[in-house]
C-alpha cells in the first residue's frame, strides 16, 4: 500500500476524537490498496457521513480503523467496515480453520458483540440532557383534552416524572426527550438527525393519541338476548352436577311464550341489521383499542353456558326458583355485567357424542390439520386432536407465569411434544387480560356466545425461572396414554417447593374447517386441575379464522408508539366473503385509530350467520 497518500488526508484528522474504533483481529488482518481504502471512505461520508482513518504498519495491513461522526451512520459504516474485514467467501488460513474448530468461537462474535456494547454505550446518553448545540428540535403540545380530563392526565402520568416510559423510542431514534421548559406540559424532542427526530415525534403522538382513545372509548361491554321475542319471564335454575367448578351455579333459562310454535326462529333467519351493526362496532372499538398495545394476543368466538354470578345480594339459596319479567333480567345484566359464559358446554358423553356427529358431517365440515395449519388427516374421521397443557406458576419473585406447552401429531399418528411456550401476567392475576366482552346469549338454550381477546406477555425462555422450566420439562404423554379416552393422556410432576400452583388444564382440541369459509371450529375436550386430581372430561366450541393469528402475530413485535398495520379493521379480521381479507390499496395511510361507526358490512353478516348455523347443528341435531 502507498504510504504517502495515505498521509495526505491525516491533517483532518488532528485534534478530533473518534466515535468509534474497530479493531481487526490478528488473523483477519490484510492488505489493501490505497485506491481500495479511498473509495470506501468516500462511499461512508457520502452516504452516511462519517469520516474513517484506517491505520496500519508502513505498507502492511490494516490493523484498525476509527470513525467519526455521530447517530445510526456510525452503526451502519461500522456493519460495513465489519463485512469488508470479513468476506463471506474467504479462504480461512490454517490458523483459522483450527481456531473455528472451538465450539464457542463465532466468525461474527468479535464484531457483532464489540457493535452491541458500543450501541448500548453511546444510546445511554440519550436518556441524558440534550447538548447545547443539538441542531434538530420540536415540540409537541399535550393535548386540552386530556388537561380537561376529570381528573386530569399529564405527561407525567403516562410517561412518568422524567418520561422514563419514552426511553425505548430515546434508544430507538436517537433523541432526546424531555419536558419543555419553556411550553406548560408540552414535551421537547432534540437530536442530531432531523429524520429521526421527525420519527420520534410521529411515535409520541400515536401513543397521546391512544390514550385519548382509551378515555372516549372505554370498555363497554354489549350483552345481546338472540331469542328476545320468544318469552317474558326468565327463571332461574340450578347448575346441572357435571360442572367442573361450582362458584356460580345460577343458570337463567328463558320461559317460551307457548304461542310460539317454532321456538329458535332466530337461528333460521337472516341477523337483524340493528345486531350486526351493534356487534361490528362493538368489535372494531375493542380491536382499535389494542392495536397500539404490544403483547400476545388470542382472538375466539367461544360457545358456553351461560350462568349468573353469585354476590351478596345474587345468592343461590334465595334466587333459584325464582322467576323474574324479562326486562328486569335484562336491565340486571347490563348494567352489573353479572354474567359469564363459561369454557365448558355438555359433559362427557354429550361431547363425545357431538364428535362423532361432527366426524360425519362431511356436507358442513371439512377435515384440516389439527391445529388448522400443522398436524396430519386424511378425512373427517379419522382426525386427531391436537394436546395442550396449560399452567399458571408463580415464582418465588411474586411473578405469576403462564406455560402452555402442545403436543401436534405426524403422518404416523404418533405425537411429539412442541416447545414450551412461556407467558406473563399482570401482577395480581391468575389469568390472562381480557379485552373484549360481547355476548350473545340463546337465553332459552341457557347458552351464549362469547367474543373474547384475551392477551399476555411473551417471555424469552432464558429469562423463565429455572424451576418453571423445569416443570414444563417434565410434563409429558403417559406411556399408555390415549387422546381419544375419557382420561387425560397427559402427566405432570409436582411443581419446586419454589413454585405455588395457581391451576391449569390439559385439553384435546379437534379441528374442523367450516366449508366455503375461512373460519375453523375446535371441539374441546377438558380436564382441569382441582385439589390433587382433575375434574372428569367436559367439552366447549371455539370459532376462529384461520387469518386471526396472523394478524395478531405483529403484536408481539411492536415497538413503543407504533401500531398494526390494519387498513380496515373490520374488513381484515371478518373479510366480506369470510375467506381472506383484501389488500391493502395503495392510497393506504396508517391512521392510528378509526373511531367512525360503519354500516353493517357483509362480513360481519356472514360470521354471524356462521354462528347461528352452528347453533342450529349443535341443539337441533334433526
């Protein structure tokens, strides 16, 4: 290499200190032309203006280089100088070769690792004062509504007294973020990239604009009696004795009117549009609400029976028998929300009953993959269930901790055990969140629909305590265990002395397709756990779209104040012709939030017509 070019350039660096230095490893070092070295640091200060110095041996090779200049430019020039040391089809020496040999040793470790502390360093000072002479800054005004809000909400109350709760965007777009001192509860974005400011801005506002969503659209939940026409009085009965839990056991039943010849009428016509536009915004706030909330998320249509809660003043002894007028059962649901529909909808024999009539049902369904994407079948009767083992685990920290482990079967019948995947829950809880609450209810049937959103946290498997993966180690098939009988076929040993059990399940799911339609239903089998045992077998239907879990995967991933990337909330998750959604137009822009109410679209239709056929075929076999 020429060495008095090189030293043409040096004069600017005098007096300044690098942001970054990469030294080259002993066995990577090589030599290079000047022409070589000169066009690549004029391609990083073209494009991402940075100044680098290579330094090395008088004519030998280069053993360092240093990098000036400042944001993501020093990242990306620093990948890059990381590449050129490193061809992807070099000739490794025999020094080399043998060094790989070490299990350990990682051709990209020495780099990447050296990339990681120093991005983790330098982004540190981002959650520091801004400098003086930070050229890039804007403010953002919080909005009157939330200052007017009963009580009101500041800054502080959402982010936190030092906005703390903004440092991932701090760390992501390189700014800084700080209350403006010179604006009452404005806040003040500053950085040395305009474009990254710009970001940061458009992130903050997608999170202001979600909390002003969440105050003008609380959960409000829809409760809707399908078979309202058919009766006047409803009475109350007691819990049949199959239930697997009996802390509410006041099951309502709808008295027909004895003029009605052909009670169910509402399963065999057409949904009224007053009830599909109610569901359809009722289901487009409760998604909205969510889009902008990162964590994992399960969207189903579950059909249960339906029962009261028991309180002070809603005693079994004194209610069942009693009978009251319509009205005031329905005005009581309403406003208390005394109500819920549980998992479980006919015992052991109903259910397996039901499989069989399922199995033969080959106009109506058709077979899928057990779990409706993985899983092996040949046709509807000889489907396989898919296993799952769901536990709640609290740990010695307080944490309570979800692990839902299944087992998915092959083209030979036999199973194997998927990876344990593992979940948080917010502090106090014992089950997942809830984020949807629309029921309809058969009221006649004492069954109902529940429309349920159900979210948790993902946690990496490293960061699971120990003595919670051990546990989930140990659950396993039974030597003898079959799917198909009346008893589980899952084994779980006893939880550390570390762990407090907290209950779970073990349920077989078995899948069917909904022909001419995208939406699949699970008839599940499930034991729970109780005391030192499990309860006897009871069943429950699931209705889901084999699109749901796609579109909520991008869930897990989203970054603070993004959101998904929904065009059209409904038309996504109920597509007009219950197949696929459409995609999305080129004119589309991703507002934050939707808070029109929409006519009844046909897709909301068509579920709920879904649904009632479904009714139909479960109590009206004939």
């Amino acid at each position: 290499m020429a060495d008095p070019p090189r030293r043409a350039t040096e004069h600017k660096f005098i007096g300044r200190t690098p942001s970054r230095e990469v030294r080259v490893p002993h066995d990577r070092q090589r030599e290079a032309t000047y022409a070589e070295i000169d066009r690549l640091c004029k391609k990083w200060k073209s494009e991402y203006n940075c100044d680098v110095r290579a330094l090395g041996g008088s004519g030998g090779p280069i053993t360092k280089f240093e990098i000036y200049g400042s944001g993501s430019g020093v990242d990306k020039t620093h990948k890059e100088i990381a590449e050129w040391i490193l061809p992807l089809n070099e000739k490794k020496s025999k020094h080399s070769l043998a060094w790989a040999k070490i299990p350990a040793y990682n051709d990209w470790q020495w780099s990447w690792q050296q990339l990681r502390e120093q991005e983790s360093d330098q982004k540190q000072q981002f959650k520091g004062e801004a400098p003086e002479d930070v050229p890039f800054s804007k403010i953002i005004e919080w909005p009157e509504e939330l200052l007017d809000n009963e009580p009101n909400i500041l800054p502080k109350d959402v982010f936190g007294l030092k906005l703390e709760g903004l440092d991932e965007i701090r760390l992501g777009e390189e700014v800084y973020i700080s209350n403006c001192k010179t604006r009452k509860w404005a806040i003040q974005v500053q950085g040395h990239n305009r474009s990254n400011v710009q970001a940061a801005v458009d992130r903050i506002r997608k999170l202001i604009q979600k909390i002003c969503y969440q105050i003008s659209h609380f959960m409000e939940n829809l409760v809707l009696v399908l078979d309202e026409d058919e009766g006047n009085e409803v009475l109350l009965e007691e819990a049949p004795g199959w239930w697997p839990f009996r802390n509410h056991t006041i099951v309502p039943r709808l008295i027909h009117d004895p003029s009605i010849e052909n009670p169910g009428i509402f399963r065999r016509t057409v949904p009224y549009s007053s009830t599909v536009a109610s569901v359809q915004n009722a289901l487009k706030r409760f998604l909205e609400l969510i889009k902008c909330e990162k964590g994992y998320y399960n969207l189903s249509i579950r059909y249960g029976v339906f029962v009261l809660q028991s309180s002070s003043t809603m005693k079994p002894e004194s209610e069942i028998g009693k009978t009251y007028p319509f009205t005031s059962f329905t005005k009581h649901v309403e406003t208390t929300n005394g109500c819920e529909v549980k998992r479980w909808l006919m015992n052991d024999k109903e259910g397996r009953d039901l499989l069989t009539r399922m199995m033969d049902a080959d106009k109506y369904l058709e077979q899928t993959g057990s779990t409706g994407f993985f899983g092996y079948t040949s046709s509807l009767t000889t489907i396989q269930p898919l296993l799952r083992a769901t536990f709640m685990l609290k740990d010695e920290h307080g944490k309570v901790n979800l692990v839902q482990i299944d087992w998915t079967d092959d083209e030979d019948g036999a199973y194997e055990k998927m990876e344990p995947r593992y979940f948080q829950l917010k502090p106090d809880t014992s089950v997942p969140k809830e984020n949807m609450d629309i029921k309809l209810i058969e009221l006649n049937e004492s069954k109902a629909w529940q429309f349920s959103l159900v979210s948790m946290m993902p946690i990496n498997k490293k960061l699971v305590p120990p003595a919670v993966r051990s546990f989930a180690t140990g659950v396993s098939i039974k030597p003898d265990g079959d799917p198909t009988s009346s008893v589980p076929p899952l084994v779980c040993k006893r939880p550390d002395s570390s762990l407090k059990f907290f209950g779970g399940r073990i349920e077989k799911i078995y899948t069917f397709s909904i022909k001419g339609s995208g939406y699949m239903v699970d008839l599940v089998g499930r034991w729970y756990y109780q005391g030192k045992g499990v309860t006897p077998c009871c069943w429950g239907i699931d209705v889901r779209h084999k699109d749901w879990e796609t579109h909520l995967s991008q869930m897990e991933r989203l970054e603070s104040g993004k959101s998904a990337d929904w065009e059209d909330t409904i038309s996504t998750f109920f597509p007009d012709d219950g197949h696929t959604a459409p995609p999305p137009s080129e004119a589309y822009s991703s507002a934050v939030y939707d808070s029109q109410a929409s006519p009844p679209r046909k897709g909301t239709r068509v579920l709920l017509e879904i649904l009632m056929q479904l009714s139909t075929f479960i109590n009206d076999p004939e």
